[in-house]
C-alpha cells in the first residue's frame, strides 16, 4: 500500500472522530464513552493501515 492511499486512510477516518466524537458526547454527556470510541476508531483505522 503506497504513502497516498494511507494518507487517505488516515483523513477517512479523522472526519468520523471529529464527528462522531461530538455525537457521542451529545448521547452520552460523558468523556470516557467519547475516549471509547476514539480508541475503536484508531484501532480500526490501524488495522486498515497494518495491511
């Protein structure tokens, strides 16, 4: 996997955790539930890029 596609990986995934970390504060009204889903998001994101 050349440098560009994992560049695109890496925003792919930084747009839901801007966002999604916002709806989940807003569900939640908690900071470790917004942490959680942070966490999963970055391990997913690595496991996309670790291919």
């Amino acid at each position: 996997m050349n440098a560009s596609r994992k560049l695109g990986i890496v925003v792919f995934c930084a747009v839901p955790a801007i966002i999604g970390g916002g709806i989940v504060y807003g569900i939640f009204h908690s900071y470790p539930a917004v942490l959680a889903y942070e966490i999963l998001l970055l391990l997913t994101a690595g496991a996309f890029l670790s291919r």
